[in-house]
C-alpha cells in the first residue's frame, strides 16, 4: 500500500503555532514523516497569511467579525468555512495531500471533507476537541433551531469521518453513541503538556504586588469559564472575610474580558487582581511558576463535565495545586492535585481556596503528586504513539 503521507489541518478558532494542542500534532506529524499544511485564523500576533515553521505550511486567513449571538456565529462560521475551502484549493495545488485533518469547534468542516472524500478520494479525519451541542447551551442556554442545526452537523460530522480521534473518553463514548462510529475507528489523544514548554522557571514578586500569597487562572475569559463567579467570591473574601493577604492573577483574552474588568471594579476588587490578557510563554511561566495556587472555575455543565481542560495539565505540570469544582474529566485529569469544590457553589470554591492557603504541606504534596502524573500518565510523549496509530488506521481505510 503506498504510503498517504501529505496531511492538511484545518482548525478555525485558534491561530497556529498558538494552538498548543493541534501544533503539537502537527510537529509530531513532521518528525515521523509527514508533509503538513495547516489552515487556520489570524490573530494578535500571528498576521502573517503564509509562513513555513519548523517545515510545516502555514495559511491563515482573516476572520471579518467577531461572532456575538447565535446568528452572529454562524456568520463567523460561514465565513470561516469560505476561506478554508478557498486555501484548501490552493494547497491542493502548491503541495497536495492525501488526509484532511479537521479540528472542532465548528462542526462545519465536514463539508470540506466530504467534497474531497466525494471527488478527490481523500481521507477525513476529525479532530474532536469540543462537544458542540453541549457549548451551545452552555453559551445560550436553550434548545432551538440553532441547537438542532449543531447536532446535525455533529452527525454528518462523524458520518463523514474515516477516523475520529477523542480528546478523552467522555468524548470517545458520544463518538460511538451518538455519532454511530465503530469503537475501533476512534482513537483517545488526550492534550498532555509538553514539558520541554511547561516547565518551572524561578518565581517573581512582582506578580504578587506585595500580597503574601498569589492564585493564578490562564484561559480563556468567556461566559461559560465562571470567571464571574470567581471574582464575586474574590470579594466576599476581601470584603466579607477581611482577608487581604492574596492577589488574584488572571491571564488570557477573549470577548468578556472588558466585562470582567468592569465586574471587578464595580466588586471593588481591583486592588486584588490583576487582568494581562494573553502573555508569551515565558511571562506566562514565571507568572504561574509564582502562583501558590492555580484554580479552574469552569461552570458545571454538561460541556465542561465532558471536557479535559488544557490548563489543567499546564498547572499540575508547573507543580501547582488546584481548586476547581467536582466534574468527571477534571477529577480524572487531575486526582489528589486538587480540591474538588461542590459544583456552582462560590463559597464552597473560596473555602477550598483558604484551606490549601493555610496548608503549605498540603500544597506542596499536591503539586508534588500532579508533577508525578503528568509525568507518568498526561505528558505529550504519551500520545504520541495514540496519534500515529490514529494515522495508521487511517490509512487503511
């Protein structure tokens, strides 16, 4: 059998190399290999239309609006999918491939897939990186025309798919349960850390504007992230509590990231925290590497019950313990390396905040345990053979 060896990755809601998950595939690929196109957005920092990094083809392309509402996503969406086919044309000409490589969120992409699958013979593969009906929901909080337009594009998504790879087994089970896949076509690539990338530097006080202790949080500032409930209960500690001896540190962006600013100075909070937006890598280190301790407030629902959060991994990597609340894919990622408070309860989660605040024992034997884990279980390397035999199967088909 001749070897299909010429992949092209389409991913639309992260520019690369940003996306830490999908570049480190990516890499992975072209060291065993591989020729690899990606398509992805722009973004701040990543502007240019074309680059080769590391021997991998790079096409961005410009995303007109930022989606607000329903309709305005699908809008984005649309779009999305109209430069992504229109580089998908030109790759197919500069460089060729055999196998699409498709990244959620959106659920869209199959189209892409189909029309080469249909006309070209090549094989799709379908990168399942959220559970789109569930984040719908969780965005908008109802079941209508829009909802039941994800579930089919969730459907047609898996049916068109020669190979799906799952980024744990919450999602494997919806893979074969609901999108009717064969158990033996889909494949658990979990988002372990590179710990060449995540690794400790030494702390900075400055981070800490003069407070004894520092909490950390690196994601994304969305509605569904219960960044909201975070500082409401950052303020019934300052203000209720009378404890001022911690400084919160909030690093990342995204559209409530103004929002939460105002949030916090209406809270009259702002002297406890401090929002960076997006940081390079090595500010983004120093700051955790500073943190006594990383939370994930994460709402609890049935997306982010479902879901492996990427920062997980990063934080226990660092060493870090957690707070987070009690869900399925975060107790199994990061075990005894964090508290588990009861879900959507603020107080519970700024309890478990001051308890491991006033325990530096237990601090320091949960990120002992969570360096250990990511280390024996979570880690890159891990996955490695997971997507290549993904890859394998793939091109059996």
């Amino acid at each position: 059998m001749k070897k299909k060896n010429r992949v092209l990755i389409i991913v639309e809601n992260l520019p690369l190399p940003f996306d830490r998950r999908v570049w480190q595939e990516a890499t992975t690929l072209r060291k065993n290999g591989y020729q690899v196109a990606i398509i992805c957005p722009k973004g701040r920092g990543y502007s240019e239309e074309y680059e080769l990094l590391e021997g991998i083809h790079i096409y961005r392309h410009p995303l007109p609006l930022e989606a607000e509402g329903a309709l305005g996503y699908l809008l984005e969406y649309s779009s999305a999918l109209y430069f992504e086919f229109m580089l998908s044309l030109k790759i197919l000409a500069r460089h060729g491939f055999d196998i699409i490589h498709a990244c959620n969120p959106p659920d869209d992409i199959f189209l892409i897939g189909w029309f080469y699958k249909f006309f070209f013979g090549k094989r799709f593969l379908f990168d399942h990186h959220d559970i789109n009906p569930e984040l719908y929901i969780a965005k908008f909080g109802k079941k209508d025309r829009f909802y039941r337009l994800m579930l089919l594009w969730e459907r047609l998504t898996f049916k068109t798919a020669d190979i799906s790879i799952a980024t744990n087994d919450s999602y494997r089970k919806i893979a074969i349960q609901r999108g009717g896949m064969k158990p033996e076509d889909v494949f658990v690539v979990r988002s372990g850390p590179d710990l060449k990338r995540v690794k400790k530097v030494p702390p900075h006080p400055k981070w800490k504007k003069g407070r004894k202790f520092l909490v950390g949080y690196v994601g994304v500032m969305g509605a569904q992230e219960g960044l909201d409930m975070l500082l409401n209960g950052i303020a019934w500690l300052v203000h209720d509590l009378k404890r001022h001896d911690t400084h919160f540190l909030l690093i990342g962006g995204g559209t409530e990231l103004e929002a939460l600013k105002e949030l916090a100075n209406q809270l009259k909070i702002d002297p406890f925290v401090t929002f960076t937006g997006r940081v390079p890598d090595g500010l983004l280190m120093e700051a955790l590497g500073t943190a006594d301790i990383c939370v994930n407030p994460d709402i609890v629902n049935d997306m982010n019950d479902k879901s492996t959060m990427n920062k997980i991994m990063e934080y226990m990597g660092l060493g870090k313990p957690i707070v987070q609340f009690e869900m399925t894919e975060g107790r199994f990622s990061a075990g005894e390396a964090s508290l588990y408070a009861r879900p959507n309860d603020v107080q519970s989660f700024m309890e478990k905040i001051q308890h491991l605040l006033d325990d530096p024992a237990l601090r320091e034997k949960m990120g002992a345990f969570g360096i250990e884990r990511v280390k024996n279980n979570l880690e890159w390397r891990h996955e490695i053979p997971k997507l290549l035999a993904a890859y394998e199967a793939v091109q059996r088909k």
